[in-house]
DNA sequence: TGGGTCATGTAACACGTTACATGATTTC
DNA sequence: GAAATCATGTAACGTGTTACATGACCCA
C-alpha cells in the first residue's frame, strides 16, 4: 500500500524509467522505503493499470526499449489525499545488528561488529553531503528553503543524515559500554 | 531468515509461550525487529521441527492450553554462530510519515503530521524509561553493567531510546523549516 | 453486558527477495 | 577480456499482513 505512494511521490520529480526509479530506491528513497527494481516494475504495471501513471513507449537503438512513467492527474490527486491522512503503521526499523548484540556473549565479536557500522554509517553520511550538495546546488540552506517550491527532499534527506549521525553516537556508547566491562572482566 | 534468529534469541530470557513472545515483539523487540503473533506461531513451528527449540505442552484449567519454547543447545548454537557473522542485510526503515513528507505541498498538514509524530515519541520514551527502570532494578547503569552478565538487552534498548530522541530532535528542524517558510510565504 | 486478557490457530492475500535471462554498449 | 551499465522482465519462493474463529475468564 505504502510502497504504492512512494513510486507516485518519486515521480513528483518528473518522467522516469523503472530502471531510474530503481535507481532512486536503492539511493534517497532507500532511507525511509527501500524497494527492489522488480517491486518497482510490479508496482508500476499495477499504476499504469489504475491510471494513476502513464506509459509512453520509448523506441532506442543502442539500448534496451523503455517506457517512461509521469503521473496522471488522478495518481497526484490520489498522493496528495494520501499525504495529508495521518499514517496508520508506526515507523518499522529492521536491524540485523541489534538482533546480533542483543544475543552477543563474546565482546570482541560486538566490538568488531560495531565497528564495522561506523565504517558502513560514515560512507553513507559522505554519500548524503554529496546529495545534500547537489540540492543545494551553490545556494545556502536558507536561500535554498527560500526558492524550492517543494522542501519535502530536503527534510526526508535530513532524516536520513540524523539517522546515520545518531547511528555513530550510539555506536561510540556501545563501545565505550564494551570498554569499560572488559576492564572489569 | 532473520526472524529466527530474533525468536532464539528473544528466548535467551527463558522459556516462553508463543503469546508471551508476541508481547516481546510487540514491546522491545519491535524497535529492531517486529513481527506479528502470526508470524511467531510460524516460526516456532518451523524451529521446533528443526530441533532449535523444544515445546513443552502445559494443560490448563481455567486458561486455553498452552505450549512452552526452550531453546535446544542446538539452537544456542546456531544462534551463537549467528550472532558473531557480520550482518547482510543493511538497516531498513520504514518510515509512512516520510513518503508523506516527501510529497506534501500543504504545509498546515505537515505541521500536524509532525506533531503527532512528536506526541507519539514521547509516549515511546517514557515506555523505554519504564523498561529502563524494570531492568536497571534500583541500581545504577555502572552497577548494573558490572553485574549483569549479558549486556545486549540493554545496548539495544539504549538504541530504541536514541532512535526515539533523534526523532524528536529532526521533528524540531521540521517545524522550524515549515515556520521559516510560513513568515516568508 | 461489553471489552480486555489469555492462548492458539487457519486462510487468503500482499509484499519483498533471489535467481535468472536477454543483449548491446561502455569502461577498465 | 571482464565487468559494469542500460533496461526490462519472468518465476519461484519466503516473509509479513489482515481478518477471522474459538472460548473461558476478569473487570468495571
């Protein structure tokens, strides 16, 4: 249902291929609502059914064929009525680490494995302040809060930033915890 | 795949019946891996016919029948074995009020939104104290690390209550970006 | 007398994952 | 010469969600 809005809000951006949507999924999107290219096609036909996309065929010659997807009136009427409704799920996280720690008995196991994540969470707040960047595009925050018209990329991108600076905080505590019983042990 | 090893470890804590592990996934567990009583009944099943864990059958008078889950060594094993793998899958979250966000072009209704969300954090932070509080059992967080033997249980708690205050931190930023933009609208 | 708790489960469906297939083109 | 990119898709499977059913008990 929800993966439903998040194409049509991905398409907000303009025209797009499944393949670029993917692309968006496996990026941005990916913070708050990952999905697999083949959902996205799945997805995409199911819209295309609804009339809430339109399929325009596009004929290449040294690539594969595509077909480019925009909203229809109806999609973006549809999203807009969805954006304003409170959310009925809570925010889920899935967390393969926090399943590893919380059975952990050997602490130099934890310790690697929570090193690992800073690396991991580092990368990917370096790939947010080349995103972040690119938005901006030379204009500060607030000249940048000033001019577009839609802010909700930037907000959904900050989320993704706290998430991963909080990511490393956490961590740090982790380790420090660690630390301090192996003193004692 | 990941479920299985949530439930053996979720019954690290002892033996436990498929409605107790249910509120498990409802309550602690669900900050890093949810699941419904559906799925748990499933996955017992499934573990119990690969030998990880063992069911007890327990007659009751006044209260429907009931089977009890005890890991097997087996299971302790394969868990332990789990446990010190670096993960697969990276963190996913899922986040409704994001796709939202994202979208949104009324910035009354964002507003709102975000209130609410702000309001349901808090909730979630005095549940988390409340946790806290069961678990530390009148001592200090000094104390309690030295004595008790596994640390996990609260290193993932420690996480579900940074994950909730940096929420409240972005919502914050949130109505702070959407309040600069109203002044200039 | 209506709702919540205890306790399990079935059935149907929706969503997500993995592996594979195609095949030219570009990049190292 | 191998790998990545572009671009789509099928098939099979595994996971997660929703609705429903049972039935006694407890509490206000």
């Amino acid at each position: 249902m929800s993966l439903k809005y998040a194409v049509l809000a991905s398409l907000l951006e303009g025209e797009a291929s499944g393949y670029e949507l993917s692309k968006v999924f496996d990026v941005s999107f990916a913070n708050f609502w990952p999905a697999t290219p083949q959902q996205l096609y799945r997805e995409l036909e199911r819209l295309a059914q609804d009339g809430l996309v339109e399929a325009r065929f596009v004929q290449q010659e040294r690539r594969p064929n595509k077909r480019m997807f925009t909203l229809t009136p109806a999609g973006r009427e549809d999203l807009r009525a969805f954006a304003v409704e409170p959310p009925r799920r809570p925010t889920a996280v899935r967390d393969e680490l926090l399943i590893k720690l919380q059975a952990m008995e050997d602490p130099e196991a934890a310790h690697a494995l929570v090193e690992e994540r800073m690396t991991w969470a580092r990368g990917k707040l370096d790939r947010y302040e080349r995103v972040r960047d690119r938005l901006l595009d030379g204009r500060t925050e607030d000249e940048y809060l000033r001019e577009s018209d839609r802010v909700g990329p930037y907000l959904t991108l900050l989320r993704g930033i706290s998430f991963e600076e909080e990511n490393l905080r956490w961590c740090e505590r982790v380790l420090g915890v660690l630390k301090h019983r192996a003193a004692w042990g």
